[in-house]
C-alpha cells in the first residue's frame, strides 16, 4: 500500500545534507575515520552544578507531570532576570517570556501562528535551514534576502522592495549569525526596528549565539533597540549557551501579542518542557556563568588553531568574532559540494558546503568547531596533507 506524502512535505528532506551523509556511511563502511566538522552541536558538557540540580530533581516525583506550554513560573523568571542582567532589557515574565523545547520549537512554529498559504515571509539567504522549513510547513511564500560578504553579511535592508515589504508579514534574522559567523551592532538593529515599524512587519531575531564571543565582545540583543518589543521577538538557546542541546530547552521573549499568539498555538499540540529540564534551565541563567566563559574559550582555541593551520597552505579565511562557525570561501575553482565532497572522501573531514544554507551560500562551507582542540590539531593536519598534494 503506498499512502501519499502532502504536498507540505514534498520537497523536504534537506537533500544536500542528506547527499553528504550518504557520502559519510559510504567511507565508513569502508572503516575510514572521519572527523565531523559539520553538525553544530556542542561536544562539551554542562556546568557541574547544573548537572547536580538536573540529577537531584529527576528523583523528585513531584516533576513528572506536565508543565503546559508556559512552562514554570521559576523558569520565566529566571529568563527575565537574565535579560536585564545581561542586556538591561525590562521583561514580563507572564506576558513577554515562553519556555521552548529548544529554540528550533519556536523557530518553526512562529509561522503557523502568523502565516496562512500564500503570505510572504522575508528570510535571510544564506540562513538556518528551519526557517525556511517552518514557512513551507505553514504553505508560505519565501523571499530571500541575500547575505553579502560586501555588506558584512547584514540584509540590505533598503535593498528591499517596497512593494514586497508592505506584503511580508515576517522577517527572520540571526546574529551572531549561522552559518555566516557575521555580527550586527545595536545600530543595524535600530535601523531593523524601524524598518519593521513602518512596514507592520513581525522581526523574529534567533540570538542562539548571543553568548558564543570571543576577544571581550559582546553581541547586543536585538530587544535593546528602541521600540523593538513593539515590533519584534527573539528566541535564545539553553542548548549552545549552557551545553544542554540534548535536553531541548529554549526560550522566546518579546512583543506580548506574539508571545500569547504562540501560547496559544503551543497549547494545542504540547504539553510543556519536562520538569526538571526547566529547573536545570533556571539554574543555568542565574548560576555560575564561569563554563560559558571556558566554552568561549575553547570555541576560540579551535577556531585558531583552524584558521592559522588552513593558512599556511593557502586556505585563507575570516576570523569570527563570535558562534561555534567558520564560514569559509571554497579554495579551489570547486563549486562548495564538489569541494565538501573532495574533503570528506581524500582528507577524511567532514563540512557543509555552503549551497545547503541557500543560493548565496555557494562559494562557502561552513565549519562547526565541535571537536577538541587535539581533533581539531588533527583536522588541519589533514587539511595541509591534503592541499600539498594538490599542489
């Protein structure tokens, strides 16, 4: 019997990623070692003591019921406090907070709240694979918005029609950005408030890296520009900042009106993040910050280490400020998946090419620093290796 996908699926399955990981099992079928470079996700473990609040509240068997979609009332507050501790951005814990299952939850579902078949939504290119998932999950009508090495990898925001932005009802953003590892000051940010004000459009800013910096910088929130929560929302990650990826905790704060929208669309189809998740969350915003710093550090050691190797073969490439991302040009007269695919299959390194985050990636891949700094050391051996016998 064969049941037919909807059309809303048609056309998924991230076919790129899904070329090179079937490239990946080809080569270790064949038993060589890999070194993965490709998947965002942190090698490194939690703090200590969020580990012990974590493993202390799993064994009260007062957590296991369900916290509904707003989550505990602890862990609201705790992101409020954060906020103004970090950005000195005032937030109502009830009506400006809501817990996510990570924040990919809410990237995804901002558009069924707000998008119906047909409505156009502004979405950076080269940028994160949901958010173009999420629009064509709700049948919306993608516009990209070219990321520009000469425009510091920042949209141009007066490069946009006009009469495409009266249509837009979203506009999707990320800074510190991936998989550009771009950055955007508080002033673009006010030029974006703006933007979004006169044109009634809903700003989404994904600030996943906020806290992945590197050299005393500090990436601003977009919420610090003026009459952003009249316009706008952003969505931040326990999982980068703290180390928790598998534990699937998140947050979005903002305009009161899109976060009780989104309430109400999380009210319907889940039940809340796990009790004790919640609580290890609370702890890790407002608990010893000093992991986040080592993270950071060890995020910038591998990037060095990457970047000073690749250039003594000619690999030349921007340093980031901030992310676990190096976005690189492809070295070679390869268009980025040839290159990504002669990588893996002569030097055993696994990247992204470029082309997978969307037309205005081709000429990149991008690199996750995700491997200890003796992988990493590793890494660029094989790079040179395999540069100096093209040479």
């Amino acid at each position: 019997m064969r049941f037919v996908l909807a059309r809303r699926l048609q056309g998924l399955g991230a076919s790129i990623f899904t070329q090179m990981d079937n490239i990946c099992k080809e080569l270790e079928s064949t038993g060589q070692e890999l070194i993965n470079l490709s998947v965002g996700s942190p090698d490194r473990a939690p703090s200590k003591h969020v580990k012990q609040v974590l493993s202390q509240a799993v064994l009260d068997g007062g957590l296991y019921g369900y916290t509904m979609s707003r989550g505990t009332k602890e862990f609201r507050q705790s992101c409020a406090d954060w906020y103004k501790l970090r950005f000195n951005v005032e937030l109502d814990p009830e009506k400006e907070v809501l817990p996510l299952m990570g924040s990919q939850d809410g990237l995804a579902h901002i558009f069924m709240a707000y998008i119906d078949p047909d409505e156009i939504a502004l979405i950076p290119d080269p940028g994160y694979p949901v958010y173009s998932v999420g629009l064509q999950l709700a049948g919306g009508q993608k516009v990209p918005i070219p990321l520009l090495a000469e425009n510091g990898f920042l949209p141009d925001l007066a490069g946009i029609k006009p009469e495409i932005a009266c249509k837009a009802k979203i506009l999707f953003l990320n800074y510190p950005n991936n998989p550009t590892a771009a950055i955007a000051p508080l002033s673009y940010f006010n030029e974006l408030a703006a933007f979004a004000k006169e044109y009634d459009i809903l700003v989404c800013h994904d600030a996943a890296y906020s806290e992945l910096a590197f050299g005393g910088y500090r990436p601003p929130s977009f919420l610090q520009a003026k009459n952003a929560k009249e316009v706008g929302v952003e969505f931040h990650s326990i999982s980068k900042t703290y180390n928790l990826a598998g534990a699937r905790l998140g947050f979005v704060v903002g305009n009161s009106d899109t976060i009780a929208a989104l309430t109400l669309l999380k009210e319907n189809i889940d039940y809340g993040v796990f009790g004790p998740v919640l609580k290890a969350g609370a702890t890790a915003l407002l608990g010893d910050q000093e992991e986040v710093e080592n993270n950071c550090q060890a995020y910038q050691r591998r990037r060095d280490i990457w970047i000073n190797g690749c250039s003594q073969v000619g690999w030349s490439m921007p340093s980031p400020q901030a992310t676990m991302f190096i976005w690189a040009p492809v070295p070679t007269d390869q268009d980025s998946f040839s290159f990504a695919e002669s990588l893996v299959r002569k030097a055993g390194i696994i990247v992204v090419p470029g082309v997978a985050f969307g037309k205005y990636g081709e000429g990149y891949v991008r690199i996750a620093l995700v491997q200890d700094d003796e992988d990493m050391a590793e890494a660029v051996r094989r790079v040179q290796e395999f540069f100096n016998k093209r040479v």
